[in-house]
C-alpha cells in the first residue's frame, strides 16, 4: 500500500527525501550517509564544521521538459546516474488518464507540488504537499489529473534487483 502523508507544520521541520536531508532550521543539507556519518563523527569529535561546507556542488543547466511513454508525461532530470538513481520533476498535464498498474525496481519518493492525482486502484485524492514513499515491487496507478500535477520525484535502484523481474 501506499505511504501518503502531510508534512509537519514546525520551524524545525526536517524534510526526506531519498538521501537529501533538507531542514529549514540548519543553513545546510547533508545526505543521508552524510548525516549518518556526521552524527557517528560528531559523538566521537573527529568532524570539523569546515569539512561541512567544503562539499562539492552539483549545477544542472534548464532543462527541456522530456517525453516518456504516456504522450500527456513529462520528465525534467536534475541529476541521475547509469545505476537507477534519479532525481527529477514529472509533469502530468491537465487531462492525463494513465490505465495501467505500474511496478518498478527501485525505491520511489514522489512529493507534489501543484496539481493534484487522483488513484484509481486507492479511489483517493492527493494534492499539493502530498508525499509518497515506494518500495521496489509495489504495485501503483492508474492515475487521473483533471487539472494536472508537478511532483519532485526520487528514484533509488535497490541493490541487488536489477536483474529480477517484479
């Protein structure tokens, strides 16, 4: 089943998505690991807040919003490697209807930005602020946007599916 959910409302409100660590209350964001290995280091004193912010920077020029297989979709990458991780914005414009059930290998966070989606196999509404955490093998759609929908959209390869059909 899918995990839709509301963010808090806090000024300390950490947001995840896939590794990206992003909290309105620190002037940084840390990956996943990153963070992970921060808090291990910090314990033990051996980070300095000097090695925080000499990370490198990754800028993407505009990109064109690309097609995929539904003729009403649209991708624009932000970032994405040749192991199934990706990072991108999807547009359903007004009037999509998708009519098949989707199944993946890789781990999916969908966070939407404007527009709604409608689920048809959940006959459930999600709109603006909405998350969505999938596992690899989770069964999803069909979708309908009357009005269309932007989601911010991060896919994760999980280790050891790449060669299994789902």
């Amino acid at each position: 089943m899918h995990t839709f959910m509301k963010p808090a409302t806090s000024s300390s409100t950490v947001l995840l998505l896939g590794y990206l660590v992003i909290s309105t209350t620190l002037p940084f964001a840390l990956s996943y690991k990153e963070s992970h290995n921060f808090a291990q280091s910090a314990t033990k004193g051996t980070i300095s807040a000097r090695a925080l912010f000499n990370k490198s920077e990754l800028h993407v020029a505009p990109q064109n919003w690309q097609p995929t297989a539904h003729p009403s979709i649209f991708n624009k990458y932000l970032n994405r490697d040749d192991q199934g991780t990706a990072t991108l914005i999807q547009k359903y414009a007004p009037g999509t209807v998708t009519t098949e059930t989707t199944c993946h290998q890789y781990y999916e966070e969908v966070y939407i930005l404007e527009g709604a989606l409608y689920d048809t196999s959940l006959a459930q509404w999600f709109g603006k602020d909405s998350y969505c955490y999938r596992h690899p093998g989770m069964l999803h759609g069909p979708y309908e946007s009357p009005q269309g929908c932007t989601m911010f959209v991060r896919t994760e390869m999980c280790p050891g599916l790449a060669d299994v059909n789902l």
